[in-house]
C-alpha cells in the first residue's frame, strides 16, 4: 500500500492522533523540514484543518480528477 512512499506515518504505530497537532510536528521533526515546506492530503476536514494550524499547506481530497489540479495549481505535478 505504501510503496510510492519513502515513509508512513501511522497514527497507531506513532501513539499520536490526528488532528492532535503533535502528530504533525512529529513528523515534521522526524523528516527534518519546516511546516511551510510540507504539504498533507486527507479526505477529513478536520484533519486537513488540525494541519493547517501548524502551518502545513492542505489539500482536502475529494477526488482525483481534484487533486491533480490541487497539485499541479501548487507546481507540484
């Protein structure tokens, strides 16, 4: 599931839940970057809203057609 990723991060696995803005500056400092050079994608409101309060850019996904714009909007993709 998690092969187009380096790493993932899971609530259960770390003992942090979302959006408890620790669960973010964890893995922040776990990756060694700041909140503005981070980017977080959920399909929950509030937890795209817990990421935000940290400062993380957000998208809220709804569906792939949505997130590729989202992505190439942020010169991403």
């Amino acid at each position: 599931m998690f092969t187009l990723f380096d790493k993932a991060y899971i609530s259960v696995d770390i003992g942090l839940m979302k959006p408890d803005k620790e669960i973010y500056n964890n893995v922040l400092e776990d990756l060694a970057i700041s909140a503005d050079k981070a980017l977080f994608i959920d399909d929950k409101l509030e937890y795209v809203v817990g990421a935000e309060k940290v400062g993380i850019r957000s998208i809220l996904f709804e569906n792939l057609h949505q997130l590729k714009y989202e992505l190439r909007r942020l010169d991403i993709i």
